[in-house]
C-alpha cells in the first residue's frame, strides 16, 4: 500500500510541474520582459542599430500626436498553446493596461505577424478600415522580395500613416459637427423669434377684423320738418359758424 503511495506521488508531481511550467509559458512575452522604452521589443535582432533609432523616433510622435502607446515586438517563438494573435493581445494589455494602444507583433519562426488594438480604436475609427491595416501589415511582413529590417521598417510606417490619416478624418467631421451645431444654435433662436413676431401680428389682425365685424353702425335720427308734403322732405340737418356771430 505504501508503495503504491508513492508511486501515485512520483506521477503526480511531474504532472504539477508540466502544469505549472505551462501557466508560466502561457504568461507570454509581457511578464517575461517590460515593456520597451522605445516602443520596440526586437529579440531576434531584425532591426539595424539606425532603422530602429527612426522607427522610435517616429512611434515617438505617433503616441504623442494621438495620445495612445504604440508597440512593436519581434520574438524568436510563440509559446505553446498560444496563438500570435492572442499573444500580442495579452502583451497589449500587461504592457498599456486600459490606455488606448496599438501593437505590431512579428513572431520569426512562423513567419507570422498579428495586431492588436485597444477597444478605444475600435469605437474611434471603422472596423473597417483596421480590418484593411491589418491585412496590409500582414502582406508586406509576408513579402520575400525585402529583407526583415525592410519589411518592419515598412509595415509600421504603413499602420502609423493609416492610423494619422483615420484620425484627421475623425477631427475633421468631429469639428464639422460642432460647426453644425453652433450654426444650428444661432439660427433656431431667430427662427422662434421670427415665428413668435409673425403670430403675433396674426393675432393682431385676426382681433382687429373680429372687432370691426361686430361693430353696427346707424344713421342719427334728424327731425326736420315736411317739406312739398313729404316726410323728411328737407330742412337744416347741420349748422357751420364760419365767422364768429355769424350762421
């Protein structure tokens, strides 16, 4: 019986650590290494000493210019288990937490490339148009005519133009709605007033012309005296002074 004990054990405990080593590997590149202070995580050395001194300076300015992290990451593995996508995914997430962000992830064993961005994006810009970046990133990190350092250098180029480009759009109709509504502001104030001055001359008119018709007029009862035998025949209905004393 006791040796039956152990031997139970003896299985066990590898079986604790295989599950325990993978809950580390799935953990992922985010809690092994932190987060990159120019944006760029490059452990397969892809990128040439000068074409990362640019591509930082210029994911510099893009999370600056629109106020959100941009990452780039280009690992040797993806851990087992664990698709690219949601690697990039969970990196996205340790490394921004609730910031809006966007990552390239680049994984050189498969050839595989993902991206990843911040439910923020999602809400600013169509589904549509990061659907389009997404396969556009994909297709020259794809592209065997250019070496590695070219195919990073030109992918992140071509998701920071598109994303810039989204985001003028959005200002621009963003400040065309609030044109709108200030014109919309000025002018149904004076749409009222005018409405209010027309009905009430409406009203003005309408009580008039009510007065007049229940007005009734009569001609003054005038004695006068008969004249030729007929009633009403002629005398004097009027008297002017025209000097004084005089009729």
């Amino acid at each position: 019986m006791t040796c039956l004990r152990r031997l139970k054990l003896f299985l066990l405990v590898p079986s604790i650590a295989g599950i325990w080593l993978a809950a580390l590997a799935g953990g992922g590149l985010a809690h092994a290494t932190p987060p990159p202070e120019d944006g760029i995580f490059d452990d397969t050395r892809a990128l040439t000493p000068e074409t990362r001194r640019q591509l930082a300076e210029e994911l510099g300015k893009f999370r600056h210019d629109l106020k959100c992290d941009a990452w780039i990451t280009a690992t040797s593995f993806t851990s087992a288990g664990m698709t690219l996508r949601r690697q990039a995914q969970i990196t996205r997430r340790e490394w921004s937490g609730t910031r809006p962000a966007v990552l390239m992830a680049y994984d050189r064993a498969s050839k595989g490339s993902a991206m990843s961005f911040a439910p923020e994006f999602w809400d600013r810009y169509p589904a549509a148009e990061l659907v389009e970046i997404m396969q556009e990133t994909r297709r020259i990190l794809l592209d065997p005519k250019l070496t590695l350092d070219e195919r990073m250098a030109m992918a992140t180029r071509a998701w920071v133009d598109r994303l810039r480009g989204l985001e003028r759009v959005r200002l621009k109709q963003s400040l065309w709605l609030q044109r709108g509504e200030k014109k919309f502001a000025m002018t149904v104030p004076a749409i009222l007033a005018g409405g209010a001055v027309f009905a009430a001359m409406l009203g003005f008119i309408s009580r008039r012309r009510s007065a007049r018709a229940g007005r009734r007029f009569f001609f003054p009862d005038v004695q006068v005296g008969m004249r030729f035998g007929a009633p009403y025949g002629g005398g004097v209905t009027a008297e002017i002074k025209t000097k004084a004393g005089a009729q």
